[in-house]
C-alpha cells in the first residue's frame, strides 16, 4: 500500500500543475489499485469508519434523488453516479492510508518528500524562466506558446494544490531530515507559491499557517471549537453572504476590495438569492451552470468610490458555478445538503482532535483550513480533478500522521 501512495504523492504535484484534469485519473487508479490489493489480500470491506460510510451514502442518495426536482435532470442522475463513485473511491484512499504500517509510512514519505520537492521546484522554475517547462510541453505537441501572463495562469491549479500539501510534506521533512531542513523546505514552498499569479492559494495558505499555529497552542480544545463553528458557518453561509454589503451600489464598502473580490461577491450573493428560493432541497445536483447561459450575461457597473475606482465586466450573474464550494451544496441540494456537509466537516475536525501528537495534529489541522479556505471562495465544488485532489490531499495527511487516536 505504501509504495502505491508513494507514487501518486510523487506525481500529484506535476501533474496538477501541466494537466490539472489528470488529477481525476491519478485519484481514480491509486484508489482502484488500493481496492484491488486489498481484495487479492482477502480483505472484504475496505473502509474503515462506517461512520463515514453512512454520511456518504446518505449524500449520495440526496445527490440521485434529486435529479426528481432538478432544473436538469439527465444532467443531475449522470453526474450524481458519479460523484458516489467518487465519495466511495475517496473513503477507500482515507480508509487505506489510516491502516498502513510503519514500513508502509516510511515507503510513503519518501514519495510524498521527493514529491514536495519536484513540484515546488518546478512551479520555481515555472515563474523565474517564464514557464520554460511548458512551453516544451506545447512545443512537443504542435502547439505555438502563449503570453507569459497566460502561461502562468496555467499552474494556478498546481499552486492550489501545492498549497494543501505543502503541511503534511513538511511534517515528513521533519520527521526523515530533522527540524532545520523542515524549515528550509517549508519557507522555499511559501516563497515560490507568493511569487503564483492568483492570490486565492496565497490567501488561504496563510489562514491555513494561521490556524495550525493557533491550534498547537490551542490544542484540541481549539479543535473542538474549531469544529462547532464550522457547523455554524456553514449553516449561516447564505445569510453572511446577504448581509455584506453589494459592490454594485455606489459607494459601497466593498469598493476596498480587487476588482475579482467584488465580482466573486456578486455572485455570491446571487447565488444567495436563488438559495432563498428552493432552501430545503435545492435545485438538483450539479445544476448551477443551468441558471445562467452565455445569451444571459449582464453588464455590472461597480460602483466604487472615486471615478479611479468605477469598472465594469461582462458575466453571466453564475458563471457555472457559485466559486464557492458551501454555497453551491446550499444551492443544489439545499438545507438537507448542507446539513450534510456541515456533519462531515465537524466529524473530520472531530476526529483530527483524537491525535496524540500535537504538533502532527496542528499541521493536518492547517493543511485542512487551507483546503476548506479554497474550496469556499474558488472553483466549481464538483469538478473531477478538484474533488480527486482533495480526497487525494485527505488521505496523504492521514496517511503522514505518526501520532495515535486516542
């Protein structure tokens, strides 16, 4: 099992940052190579937590179901089958990696180290020489190279990914290299991913660093805290979002914000809106690219608070998706998925606080935050490769854990 996981922690990071759809693949087969070990060793259930079983079922089902009330529902029932396959695959990685031994652990890190290394080296080498690397790529295949601001955009996706990983990578540098090149490793990763185009993965690295810092001084009791305000959070998502103040009106507060900051809080509020609509069971799953067609895109005059500040754009009001992961859950599946979701979210924090170690616990703990601070302000919380790299980025944390539950 370990050299399995090794090898997708080796390719995670390249792969995500030139193919970022291959991430879907990369998930897919270590998921069906883990089944089809444990299978050939006579193992016949290969999850762990029925817990977990059980909450994943039970948003499975309300993911099928919902084709029944969906704006789209061929669309719904096709994508809903396979999100369950995905939740499954995603449960047998977690389930997996908490069950590998100390020589599994030590194949693993190996490949989760030599991985951190070769993608932080080659996002370095991306931004410094103006994406050398791709350009080969393109090359290789035909294809002519783009602007250097264009190419760049494109390993905004690694950078994302990058930005999870980079916790668990330094807790295993840490362990097999000691405490100075830890640091080392961590502060060059922090510096190549500040110099990314996009500022969502630097935003929420930093609230990520911030909350593994809190939490080792705050220990479990801040996890448990931790967990109870998810809930609240995600349940009251809708109402917070409504009650920020609108960047189209003039003078708005909101004018403060950059210009994507303002447009992501239109949408936002949009989607709030739509929410208050269908609040119990949503739209259906996966239709929020069925509110908004290109034939509908408005012109959005924001205000701002000067004639420097006034700009405009052109956008559908949900360009198809909310651009965040919790709101998109209270727009298709409504109350009942965002019950769901908030169960999930305080069950993992929940168990992340039964870790002996504390300093292990606070790391994961942060990786978490950052993932979760990601997956609420940026891409659509159903796309293959994003789903594969969190499930992905689950199981490399569980899996780089050296300290017992209690």
């Amino acid at each position: 099992m370990g050299h399995i996981f090794g090898l997708s922690a080796l390719l995670v990071l390249p792969i995500a940052i030139f193919v970022p759809k291959g991430i879907a693949v990369l998930f897919g087969l270590t998921a069906l190579s883990l089944l089809i070990v444990d299978l050939a060793g006579g193992r016949k259930y290969p999850f762990r937590n029925e817990r977990g079983i059980r909450l994943a079922a039970t948003f499975a089902i309300l993911a099928i179901a919902s084709a029944m009330w969906s704006m789209t529902p061929g669309a719904t029932l096709q994508k809903a089958f396979i999100f369950s396959l995905v939740l499954f695959a995603g449960l047998i990685l977690v389930s997996t990696a908490r069950r590998l031994g100390e020589l599994e652990k030590r194949t693993f890190d190996i490949g989760l180290i030599a991985g951190g290394i070769i993608g932080s080296t080659v996002i370095g080498v991306e931004i410094t020489f103006e994406s050398p690397i791709y350009t080969f790529l393109l090359q290789s295949r035909g294809r002519s190279p783009e602007t250097p601001i264009v190419m760049l955009r494109t390993i905004n996706q690694g950078a994302a990914v990058a930005a999870i990983f980079l916790l668990p990578w330094t807790m295993a540098l840490k362990r097999h290299l000691g405490p100075v090149w830890a640091s080392i490793g961590f502060l060059f990763c922090i510096i190549v991913l500040a110099f990314c185009q996009a500022d969502t993965q630097k935003a929420a690295l930093v609230i990520g660093v911030t909350a593994a810092c809190i939490a080792f001084i705050g220990g479990r009791f801040f996890l448990k805290i931790s967990s109870l305000l998810l809930v609240v959070g995600v349940l009251a998502a809708p109402w917070v979002v409504s009650a920020l103040p609108d960047p189209l009106q003039p003078n708005s507060p909101a004018a403060e914000l950059p210009n994507s900051s303002q447009h992501r809080l239109v949408i936002w509020q949009t989607t709030a809106d739509h929410i208050f609509e269908r609040p119990f069971a949503g739209s259906g799953f996966d239709t929020a690219r069925a509110f908004y067609g290109r034939d509908q895109r408005v012109l959005n005059f924001f205000g701002g608070k000067g004639p420097n500040n006034k700009w405009v754009n052109l956008f559908e009001p949900i360009p198809l998706h909310p651009h965040n992961g919790v709101l998109q859950v209270w727009l298709e599946l409504g109350a009942l998925g965002a019950i769901l979701l908030a169960v999930g979210l305080f069950f993992i924090v929940h168990r992340l606080a039964t870790v002996e170690n504390n300093f292990e616990r606070s790391m994961v703990f942060g990786s978490f935050v950052t993932g979760l601070a990601i997956f609420s302000v940026s891409y659509g919380a159903w796309q293959g490769w994003w789903m594969g790299a969190i499930w992905l980025m689950m199981a490399f944390a569980a899996a780089a854990l050296e300290g017992k539950s209690k």
